[in-house]
C-alpha cells in the first residue's frame, strides 16, 4: 500500500488510522531519511493508541516508552546503534513480543532481530511537506 501525504496534519491522520487498526504485539519497522516524517506518523498512532504524552524522537534514550489507555507504544530509535547485537542488548525481546506496540526509527540496522510478522514502512519525504508513505506486510485490513 502506498500513501501520499500533503502536511504533517495529513501524515498525523495517517498515523491515527493506523493506528486504530494496530493490535497488541505489532512491530512497526520504519525506514526514512532524517526529517522525513517518522516521528510525525508515530504522533499520530500514539494518539489512536490513546497517549496523552506528547510524543518525541528517542533519538538520545533510544527507547520512549508511553502508557495508552488502549495499549503501550514503544518508540526505538536505533540509529546510533552499532548493531543488531547491541539492539536485542537493550532487553527489548520483552517488547517486540508483548502485549503493546514497537515503532522502530531506522529499523534497517536491525531488520534481522525484528519478527517474521513486522510491519514494515517506508517514508519518503517530497517537495515541501508531502510525503510517500509506502507500507508492507500488513494484514489489518484497509486503511481508509
């Protein structure tokens, strides 16, 4: 399935889409150049998750982990990993297999610890604040 966003308000309202759909133990696996909207989508699932907290890149804590009243997010960055080894080191077997929700920012450097079930996104950022949202692997039913 592929996605055209026009502003981040349109990326946000994707992600609340998605996110409504989402089920306890879903992996998210999103790939997408800095500022190409990663953390924008996630705003927008976390509030269809129904988080309150406002949501930021973890860029520097590498795991924001966020309380829903539908169910958890876990929010990874694991950009400034090394590898594969040290991201299953961060004790997240824990999370990739339990009752919330991963997004995964920059989940190529770990594609091979993530499960056979990821959900797998790609963004694309255009002219201005469009933006091609490409996902795969999702078994949710339509996203409309």
């Amino acid at each position: 399935m592929t996605f055209h966003t026009h502003s981040a308000e349109e990326t946000i309202n994707l992600g609340r889409k998605i996110g409504a759909l989402l089920v306890p133990g879903d992996v998210i696996a999103m790939t997408g150049t800095l500022a190409a909207g990663k953390t924008t989508i996630t705003k927008g699932i976390a509030e269809a998750l129904g988080i309150d907290d406002t949501v930021t890149s973890p860029t520097f804590c590498l795991i924001s982990e966020y309380e829903g009243k539908k169910m958890t997010l876990y929010h990874m960055d694991v950009y400034r990993l090394d590898s594969a080894e040290d991201f299953i080191n961060l004790g997240v077997e824990d999370m990739l297999y339990g009752d919330g929700v991963c997004i995964i920012e920059w989940s190529e450097k770990v594609a091979s610890e993530l499960p056979k079930k990821t959900i797998y996104m790609t963004i694309k950022p255009l002219e201005g604040d469009k933006r091609e949202i490409k996902i795969e692997n999702w078994n949710h039913g339509d996203i409309e």
